[in-house]
C-alpha cells in the first residue's frame, strides 16, 4: 500500500511530516491495520492519488471535486489552526510587493502569477476576490508552485499572487524572497486539503488514525506543520462548490503570459 502527504511537503517540513506518518501508521497498527513503513515521496501526483492501493493521501481540494471524488473515499482534513478561519478550512493570502497599493481593485490589469490551474488556494480562490472589488484578473503567470508565485512577484515579473495561507506561514519562515511581500487581502474560507483512501473498508480506522495523530503529535512537529487537529467531511461539503474555467477560458483573457525566469 502507499501514503503519501505531499501537499504541504519540503525539506524543511519533510521530518515532521515523518513524525506525523509514524503517529499515524502506529495508530493503524493498534487496529491491526498494516501499513507502509515510510511517506512515498516525488512522481505524478496523479498516479499516486488514483492509485489502487492508496491507503492515504492529500490533494487540493480542486482536483478532488473535479475528478478524485469518484475512485476515492474522503475521510476530512487536517485543521492547522489559521487565525479566524473555521477548523479544517483554510484561504489564500493576497500578496503583492511591500511598495504596491493595499486596494485589491488597484491590481485590475495586473499579472497575477499563479502555481497549477488545478490550485483552489492559487488560482479558484483570488476570481471572487476580485469580482467582489469589481474588476477580474485578465492576465497571469503559471509559476508551477506557491513558492515560485512567490518568488515571480517579488522578482517583478507578476503583480499580485493567491498564496494558501499554510504555504505562505511556511514560505514566510524560510524562504527570503517573503520579506518583499505583504498582504493586500484575504479570500474567503473553504474546506481544506482533503484526505482520502482508495480503501473504504478501512475509512473509519484512518479516520481514527488521523485523528490520534493531530492529537498526540510532538511539540516540535506540531509547531513545525501547524496541526491542531483532524475534521471529518462528507463529500458534499467540497462538491458543493464551483468548478471554474481554467486560464485562457474565462471570457475576456489573453491567456498565460510566457515564463520569464530572472
């Protein structure tokens, strides 16, 4: 069987995410379930995901309710404990340079620089933001990675990025290019990172599994990933929202602008 917890996984996370596995696997064991020893880590994302012998993993929630929805089972979502957003959910910072204006709508026209088309946190999340200020993102940036749309808007090269706010707690604490940022707003809140399991018969045993972990894990590993605890979901909470058009779809848009390293 495999596991793997890719979404929030970096080197400087990669132990702790270790440590939580191990609280997890032991959990399972105690119900006499067997599973793998380590995470599995790197490859296609979807051949781990829509892989048959997933007894665990975690993707946006995006490309759960546009396809995983039907060869998985949820089980719910960590809860890493962001300020004044419900348990399990989470949003996207809205970034942009430290000298840029803190009125969303100033960033009509802009570039907005985004990691996957298939990111709820990066690219879903910021086109309500703007409508709601009146206007509508018309030109972006595929970066491939929260931490590269970070990197594009302190290089210069897009104007405003949509960063998870999990990702930018961990962005913010490692990676240099944070410190020209800052935020001009917030999106509103939605479920989180869903987990899930290619074996329903054993959905109530991980479920528990989950839920031991996020309470018992280690001071430094719970500091290290923000777990506070695990929520439980139905399918419904995630396939009740939108599935929007993808780059170049939305009426009015030139498209990606061409990826411009430094």
């Amino acid at each position: 069987m495999i596991a793997a917890l890719p979404m929030y996984d970096r080197p400087e996370t990669a132990a702790a995410h270790d440590r939580l596995w191990a609280r997890i696997r032991d959990a399972l064991a105690a119900e006499g379930v067997a599973a793998p020893d380590t995470l599995h880590r790197g490859g296609d994302p979807w051949r781990i995901w829509e892989h048959p012998d997933l007894l665990l993993g975690q993707s946006c929630g995006l490309p759960y309710r546009a396809r995983l929805h039907r060869r998985v089972t949820l089980l719910g979502a960590f809860d890493y404990g962001l300020d004044d957003t419900p348990p399990g959910h989470y949003r996207s910072v809205l970034l942009a340079g430290r000298d840029a204006p803190e009125r969303l709508e100033a960033f009509a026209g802009g570039v907005l620089a985004y990691n996957d088309a298939l990111s709820q946190s990066g690219w879903v999340a910021p086109q309500p933001a703007a409508r709601a200020h009146g206007f509508r993102f018309t030109r972006y940036l595929a970066t491939g990675a929260h931490a590269a749309s970070v990197a594009a808007v302190a290089a210069g090269r897009a104007d405003i990025a949509a960063i998870d706010a999990v990702s930018w707690r961990t962005i913010r604490a490692h990676d240099v290019a944070a410190a020209d940022l800052g935020a001009v707003g917030r999106t509103a809140a939605t479920p989180g990172l869903p987990l899930f399991t290619a074996r329903p018969d054993l959905a109530p045993a991980l479920r528990r599994a989950l839920q031991a972990a996020a309470e018992t894990l280690d001071t430094d590993s719970r500091a290290t990933l923000g777990i506070r605890g695990f929520v439980a979901f139905s399918p419904r909470t995630y396939l009740a929202l939108p599935i929007p058009p993808g780059p170049g779809e939305l009426p009015g848009t030139g498209g990606d602008l061409p990826l411009r390293h430094p």
